[in-house]
C-alpha cells in the first residue's frame, strides 16, 4: 500500500488556517458539557413505633427515581436495646421491586410479655442493592412497653388458704397466696417459711418466685402434687418429703434482698407463735396478727383454714380465719 508522504505546512498555509482553528476552539468552549449519565434509584427505609402488644413492626421501603431493569435489596433485623427471640422475632430476606412498584413493607413479629420494662429498640439494615442505590439503609422500630405497672408484694400479697391436715393421709397439703393489688405484683424474693411452734425456727422454705408476678386478684398455689388446681394457676410443687406441720405451728411470707428479709404476712394455726427466728432473716418475728384464730383444719373433716370472706386482711386473725368445708386453692374461698 502506497502511503502518502507527510508534508509541512508551509507559513502562509498555516496562515490561512489559523481563523478557522481559532473559530473551532471558540465553539468547543461555548458548547454545554456533556450530560452525566443519570443516578441510580434510590432507596430509603422509614422507622417503626409499635405497641408490645401489637402482632408487628411494620418498615416502609421506598424506592425513587427512572429505573433501567429490576431493583432488589436485602434486609435484616439486628439487636439495639431489645433482643431477638425474647422481644421480637428475627427476619431476614429479599425484597424485589417490580416495574411499577414504588413501596415495599417488611413485618417483624413483636413478641409479648408481661414484664414491666422500658421501650426497647431493634434495626432493620438494608443490603446488596441491585438496581439501584442505598440512600437510607437502617430503619429503627421503638417497642413501646404496654405492660401494667408492676407493684412490690408489701401489702398485696396474703397467706389466704391452707390445708395442712387430711382425712386419713396427709397428701394433698397446700398453700395459697392471694393478690390483693389492682395491677401484677412482682414474685421476685419471695419465699414461704414454714415454723415449727416447739422450736419457734423455720423448718422448710418454698421458693415462689419461679411464676415472676402475680396477676391482680390472682392466686398462686404451692401444693403437694395431688392437689388439683384451676389450669393456669401459677403453681409451686413441695418437694418430695416437705410436708406441712398440724400445729401448734406457722406460716411466713416474706420479701428476701441478699442477706436479709421483709415478713409479708403471717399465720399462727392452733397456737400463738411469737419470737419466731425465720432462717436467713435478722432478729425475731411474731406470727400472731392482732387476736390469735382459734379455728383450725381438721382430720376428721373434709375442709381448710381460709380468710373468709376470700382476701379478708383486717389485722386480726380470729376475724379474718375460719374453718370452711369448701377447698379451693387457686380459686375465692367460699364458707361452709
């Protein structure tokens, strides 16, 4: 192939063409930039308030802007103050924007409790956007507690039913303690001490924090495992081999904080016990609330000590104890 020589503009060519480049350049300067190519859609995520009671959280995800093909993006939930399984249920997954679609929601199952708590917070982050671009990427769900107020047991809680003596054998022994409160009492430290009058000493605690609160109006039973009981009643199993003395002995509810405890209330069947030492409890305890009962359980009948009527507290134990043909843990004593 034949390539044609290069030759030098001579002068007065160069001349020639000098006003046509100057014009060029001209025209190029004076000319719009060239326009950028346009930005991907872009995509955003609100926050969510929710009620502990409510089925779920719901995030909005929106998405803005010309779209060339398909916009996909991940999502997951993360722990901020509440904790997944115990607050809310976690999720993970893919959401896909189809042509016309500008909204997609995720739902986070809000999981329930009855424990008086602060709002607790969780995230949804977004991930791996396809199609378009994360202009927003966490979105923060606020739970916001609806539990009633949780009351201390002090005044609340009462002794309200014991059968400590059967008709042949001994064993469906139990003892009820009743909310008196209008909202859940907490069951946290709380113990029941059963004292032997000889020897004016604790001779078996029942633990009964295990239920956590009590319900206001409600019953908590603790029971060898023949008694039956209302289904949802909180209930506390005696261990093998505990059994509740027939007397002259008592009962003691107390309120338990580290090394030292708070009488709740108290009851002296078929006797007065006074200076009583409850194991693990500074000082001495009188069992005896204003007047001693002199009603008693029996073994020749079928029936139970009860506060009647069910709950009655007055101070006095001869006014509020009586013997009742009726047994009813776990639900309201009822007279002969």
């Amino acid at each position: 192939m034949t390539r044609t020589p290069h030759l030098p503009l001579t002068r007065r060519a160069a001349r020639r063409l000098a006003p046509a480049v100057a014009l060029a350049v001209a025209m190029l300067a004076l000319a719009p930039a060239p326009a950028r190519g346009a930005r991907a859609p872009a995509l955003r995520i609100g926050d969510a308030r929710v009620s502990e009671s409510e089925a779920a959280a719901v995030f909005t995800i929106k998405v803005r802007g010309k779209r060339r093909g398909p916009v996909t993006v991940r999502y997951a939930t993360a722990d901020r103050t509440a904790t997944a399984g115990e607050d809310y249920a976690p999720a993970s997954g893919r959401l896909r924007f189809g042509p016309r679609q500008k909204v997609r929601r995720v739902e986070v199952s809000i999981l329930d409790d009855q424990i008086d708590e602060p709002d607790e917070t969780f995230v949804l982050r977004l991930s791996k956007a396809k199609g378009g671009r994360l202009a927003d990427r966490v979105g923060v769900a606020t739970i916001l507690d609806d539990d009633p107020t949780v009351a201390g047991p002090l005044g609340a809680l009462v002794i309200n039913e014991v059968d400590y003596d059967q008709v042949g054998a001994d064993d469906a022994e139990f003892v009820e303690v009743r909310n008196g409160a209008t909202q859940p009492v907490s069951l946290d430290g709380l113990e029941l001490h059963l004292v032997n009058g000889s020897t004016l000493a604790t001779y078996g605690i029942l633990d009964l924090s295990g239920p956590g609160t009590l319900a206001p109006g409600g019953y908590l039973v603790a029971a060898m495992p023949d008694v039956a009981v209302p289904p949802g009643t909180p209930t506390i199993d005696m261990p093998e081999g505990m059994a509740i003395q027939n007397g002259p002995d008592g009962l003691a509810l107390t309120l338990r904080a580290g090394e030292t405890c708070t009488l709740i209330d108290a009851l002296s069947y078929e006797g007065s016990l006074n200076g009583v030492v409850l194991e693990g409890c500074l000082g001495v305890h009188d069992l005896v609330e204003g007047t001693p009962t002199t009603a008693s359980d029996s073994n020749a009948d079928f029936g139970s000590l009860a506060r009647l009527p069910d709950g009655s507290d007055t101070d006095d134990a001869a006014t509020d104890w009586g013997f009742t043909a009726t047994i009813t843990p776990g639900a309201a004593n009822a007279a002969s």
